[in-house]
C-alpha cells in the first residue's frame, strides 16, 4: 500500500513539491551538527544583534564582509569597506557527537576566529540565529512524529474497542473524549504542563511536551474511529470472523486495523502540524523546551522585545517562518493524501 | 425549544463539575503554592505566611479544599484571589468582556471577509481568484497566531499606525464617550486581525466546498429550467442554503479562537481572559485559574448553543426537540 502511495504522490506536482521540501527540511535537521557554523550555545557578546552578513565573491571563493559595531546602544553596525574573511569549507571546529553517538569535528563552512559569519544574523547575546535554526529543528521537527505515533494507536485503540464493544466501554470513552474536547486545548495544555513539569528535570521537557500533547491529542482521533468502526462492525467479514471464534484482539488489529489504515495515514498526516504548532506555543509561552536546549517557539519567545520591533531585526523572527513552512507542508500533503486514499470525498469537495 | 435549552443547560453542570476538579487535581499535582515566592523574601515574617496558610487551608489535602470551594460556589462566591486580593468576580468582570469583544469581532471580521470570498471562488471555480485565495486560506491555516501576532506587533512599531499593545491608550480617561470607543476600537483592530485570520480560510473553505455543492442539485436546475435570474438563484438558492453549515462550524472555531486568545492576548499585551489564565497559572492563584478556566469552557457551551439555536432559525428543517 505504501508503495502504491508513494507511485500516486509522485504523480501529483504538489505531492512532489510537499515531498522534496519536507526531505530538505528533514536533511537539514538530521545533518543540523555538520550544517552550522557553530554550536547553539556559542555566545559572542560583542557580536548581540548582528545582521546577517553579506557574502561576497573574491578570487571565485566567497568572503564574509567584515562588520564594525557603530553604536551599541542601538545594536548598529556598519561594514567595513574592503575587508573581508574568506569562508573555509570542511573544516574543523569545536567537537561535537554526531547523533550524540559518533565523535566528529567536520563542518560544512567555518570563518576563521575572530570573525563570525552570521547567515541569519544573531540573537540578543551573540548566537547564531541560523545554527539555533537548525538545531531548534530536532525539536520542532521530531515532535510531532512521535506524537502521532503516541497517539494514533492511543486513538485507534480507543476508538477501536468502543466502537467494537458497543455498552458501557463505548459510553465511558465517548463521555471522557467528550470531556477533553470540550475545554479548549491550550488551557487543558498550560494546566497540564504546569502539574508535570515540577516532576522532570529542565533537560526532559521534551518528554513531558510529548506526554501532554498526547493526552490531549487522542481525543479527535478516537471520536472518529469508533464512528468507522461502529460500521465496521456490522460487515459480514468481521461477522464471519467472530463466528469463526477470532479472538477480539485478533479482529481488531488483523481486520479494523488495515480498514482503518488509510484514515490513520491521512489524519495522521493532517495532525502532524498541530503537534507542531502545539510545541511551538508551549515554548513561545516559556513553557516547553527551556534554555540551554533551543526550538523554534523558544527563539520566538527570546525575540519578542521591543528593541527588536523598533528597529526592525526581522532576522530574529525566521524561525516564525520555518515554523510556517513546515505547516504549510504538512498541510498540503494531507490534502494530497486524502485525494488519493479518498477519491470520493473529492468529487464531492471539487 | 426551552426545553432544549433547559436541557443542555443541565448537561453542562456535570461538564463543569468535572473541569473544576481536574483543575484542582492539578493544581495539587504541581509542587509549591502561590506563599513560595513570599517564603524567599527574609523581610516578610513567618508568622504572616503561617497565617496565610491558615487562611487558605493551605495544609489540607485537595479534595477538602475543593468542597470548601464548592460550598462557596454553589452560594455565589467564586473565593478570593490570592495574590490581587480582590474577590475573583471581579477580576473575571473586567477580564471577561474583553475577550469576548475580541472573540465575536474576530468571528464578523472571519465572516465578512470569508462568505464573499468563498461565494467567489465557487462561482469562478479554478479561475486566477479561486486559486489565490485557496493558497491565502493555507497560508492563514498555517501561520500560528503568535507568530502573525508578533508581525503585527512589528508591523505597528514600524508605521506606528496601531498601537503595539493594550486596549486603551494612556490618556483614555480623559476622551470624550465617542473618543474612548474610537480609542478601543483601534487598539482591536489588529488583534482582531491575527485572532480572526486563521477563522477566515476555516470558514472560507466550508464555503466554498457548501457552494459549489448546491450549485449541482437539484432545485437548483429547477430553478434555472423555470427560468429565474441568475444572480437570484445564487443569492437566494443557493447561498441560503449554503450558509448553514457555518453556523453550525462556529462552535469549533470559536473553540480555537479561545485558545489563541491565550497566546495573541499575551503577545499584544490585551487585557482578556487568556491572559488571567496565563497569569494565574503561573503564580498558583487557584480560585482565578479555576474560575477562568470554567468561564472560558462556559463561553465555549454558551457559543455552542447559541450556534445550534441560530441554525435551527436560520434551516427550518431542523427541530431541535427531537434530538
């Protein structure tokens, strides 16, 4: 099926596009150590606030233009004319593990000491906006996969056994999602958050954003496959299969599970963006991910000064437009995918 | 009809019931209470706090202190907050209109701004329009609110034509009645905006999808068999009918706009509900967070009834009695 899949997106020139920005991204976060010049934590005090820097070509090898800072009250810098830094590719740096396995030292471009190059510019204590980028997308990125992980088989296992069962199961479930749907979900997170985070060191955050995303994050899920599988039910292979005395476990998973499998995939796909949008709000509100660990809510949070409005350091709000991309991403190709497991509902879209 | 009403009426008490104790739990769950940052300042003697603890049945255990709670509710007192030392009713009084100000202009800017466009787009399926906008609407599904709501935030600090935050400016008590509301009514254009946007391409989706639906059946050729003007089949034919299942899609949205309330409110420094909430739960007030967080769940309700209520008029082939 995942084949056939794949054969159908790539006929598709909007699944193709969806397909090979989200291998971009997701190369970018696996390589994120060999990528940046420097490691997220690397400050630079004279450097706060830098613009990115210009590249220049000299002798067909590009330079970074040098910058002098002008006024600091004002974070303002000028270049300085006709001196420039060449960028070295390949080099190595300060040593890092690779996965946090392998030890390595290789980078893919470095500027040597004391000048910095500062793609994207840097933040209010000298880091460097592009390396946090892309170390802020092992979070950002990795977080809603495993949520959904989590909570698609909590959902379907939910749903699942109500929608089988029928009687008091199915009432109790019901009620219970009914329960978490009806509060707004950014309070049910705030409130959730604050009774476990105490419990967990800073360090674990993540695994306490997962946990809490994915207790609230079954719920729509659930509501939806016991509605399937209350239909499911009733068809005369699931009969058979209870005359023939199959085991409910069995029926479920041999024969719910792969009725249910393309739904799964397109909802799956289609809630991948809550969990990171989910993420992103909880660290822009300071409560998820917290320094020294760095994601892409975390450095919005960080840029939210008026210093940074006055004077137009639009540099410091790029990871609002990650965040964008990859939601917008993800979007597009739920959509795709919903066309090509549910011809049906697109002709009544159209 | 007011038996409908009366009857959901009584299915959110145990909803209400249920929010009020989970919140409680987890506000016994998190370690530490509202006294810890008054235990760290040498200069506040030990005697105060002992007393404060007495005071706020500090020592006990959750479940005594949420029938306390409870007791007091069920008589009309939502308890004090603990660090404003102002009873909570009056902090939800003044937090409260504001949000909902803010909630029910973002649903009229979303409408206004989404049936015309759906209706477009549908009526000029796959022209130049339908195409931008179904791109607009990814793009404002997409964004997060706190992300639009600091570019508006930069956007004001750089033209300087909006306020960069607040409801009212500094020198509000000094305008005339007209002055103020012109004074409000800037400072909520641009959350208005950002809370709304993402509302926008919902219900423009719905729309469209609605439309080009009712475009097809039937009565609807009839009605062009029979020779009706264009323009009347599709303002009255159609988009009469076309137009129910927003109504009915409120309820979710406005589920959604709550929970961005909590983050635009911050960001934009708005003095709503969302922000109590945030406030509240960072420095352990629980009577506020418990209150809040109920109120907001009973906006949720209150919108959701008023939406079925609103759909039953406006689609007389549903009755509410039967369900």
């Amino acid at each position: 099926m995942l084949k056939h899949l794949f054969k159908e997106i790539t006929r598709r020139p909007m699944g193709v596009a969806c397909l090979a920005i989200l291998a971009f991204l997701y190369l970018g976060t696996i390589f994120s150590q060999f990528l940046a010049p420097y490691l997220p934590t690397d400050q630079d005090l004279a450097n706060a606030y830098h613009p990115p820097t210009r590249i220049v070509l000299e002798d067909w090898r590009p330079h970074v233009q040098v910058y002098e800072q002008v006024d600091p009250a004002a974070a303002r810098y000028e270049p300085v004319e006709g001196e420039t830094a060449p960028v070295n590719f390949f080099t190595a740096g300060e040593q890092y593990r690779f996965w946090g396995l392998v030890p390595a030292e290789m980078r893919l471009f470095q500027v040597e000491e004391p000048h910095r190059i500062y793609l994207l510019g840097s933040d209010g204590t000298g880091r460097d906006v592009f390396s946090r980028l892309l170390y802020g997308a092992q979070v950002s990125l990795s977080i809603g996969f495993i949520g959904i992980c989590i909570t698609m088989t909590l959902g379907f296992l939910v749903g699942g056994v109500a929608g089988y069962f029928g009687g008091k199961t199915d009432f109790l479930a019901m009620r219970l999602v009914e329960f978490i749907i009806a509060v707004p979900s950014l309070y049910l997170l705030i409130a959730l958050r604050g009774a476990l985070a105490e419990h967990f060191e800073p360090e674990q955050m993540y695994l306490v954003i997962v946990i809490i995303l994915s207790l609230i994050g079954w719920a729509g899920a659930a509501r939806i496959i016991r509605g399937m599988a209350l239909s499911l039910r009733q068809r005369p292979f699931v009969l058979a299969a209870e005359v023939m005395g199959q085991s409910s476990l069995r029926i479920l998973f041999r024969h719910f599970l792969p009725n249910l499998a393309s739904y799964l995939l397109v909802a799956a796909t289609l809630s991948i963006p809550a969990y990171i949008l989910a993420e992103a709000a909880l660290s822009f509100l300071g409560l998820g991910i917290q320094e020294p660990g760095t994601s892409w809510g975390l450095m919005l949070q960080q840029a939210q000064e008026l210093k940074v409005f006055t004077l137009n350091m639009w540099w410091l709000l790029t990871p609002g437009a990650a965040i964008f991309i990859t939601v917008i991403t993800f979007n597009m190709l739920g959509d795709v995918l919903r066309d090509i497991v549910d011809p049906r509902q697109q002709i009544v879209k159209r | 009809m007011l038996s409908f009403i009366a009857r959901r009426f009584l299915t959110m008490i145990p909803l209400l019931l249920g929010i009020s104790v989970l919140v409680f739990i987890l506000m016994a769950i998190a370690p530490g209470d509202f006294l810890d940052v008054a235990r760290t300042q040498e200069d506040i003697p030990a005697e105060y706090i002992e007393r404060m603890e007495e005071e706020f049945a500090l020592g006990e255990p959750w479940h005594t202190r949420y029938f306390i709670w409870l007791g007091n509710v069920v008589q009309g007192n939502l308890g004090e907050s603990w660090i404003y030392r102002v009873p909570v009713t009056e902090l939800l009084w003044q937090r409260i209109p504001a949000t909902l100000v803010l909630s029910a202009l973002s649903i009229m800017f979303a409408l206004c701004v989404a049936i015309p466009m759906g209706v477009l787009a549908a009526i000029y399926k796959d022209s130049i329009f339908d195409r931008v906008s179904s791109m607009f609407a990814y793009a404002a599904l997409s964004i997060p609110e706190f992300f639009l709501a600091l570019l508006a935030v930069m956007f004001a600090a750089q033209t300087g034509w909006f306020p960069t935050g607040g409801l009212s400016s500094v020198e509000h008590e000094f305008m005339s009645f007209w002055g103020r509301m012109a004074d409000y009514a800037h400072h909520l254009v641009l959350p208005t905006i950002v809370l709304g946007m993402g509302s926008v391409a919902s219900y423009m989706r719905i729309m469209r999808a609605n439309f080009l639906d009712y475009i097809r059946s039937d009565f609807v050729t009839t009605a062009r068999a029979k020779g009706v003007a264009e323009g009347r089949v599709m303002f009255v034919h159609v988009l009469r009918n076309a137009i129910n299942p927003l109504v009915s899609a409120s309820g979710f949205i406005l589920a959604t706009l709550l929970s961005g309330s909590i983050l635009v409110e911050n960001v934009m420094n708005y003095p709503g509900l969302g922000q109590l909430i945030f406030e509240a739960l960072m420095r352990q007030d629980e009577f506020v967070v418990v209150a809040a967080v109920m109120m907001g769940c009973v906006m949720l309700m209150l919108g959701n009834l008023i939406a079925d209520l609103l759909l039953a008029w406006s689609d007389p082939r549903i009755r509410l009695e039967k369900n």
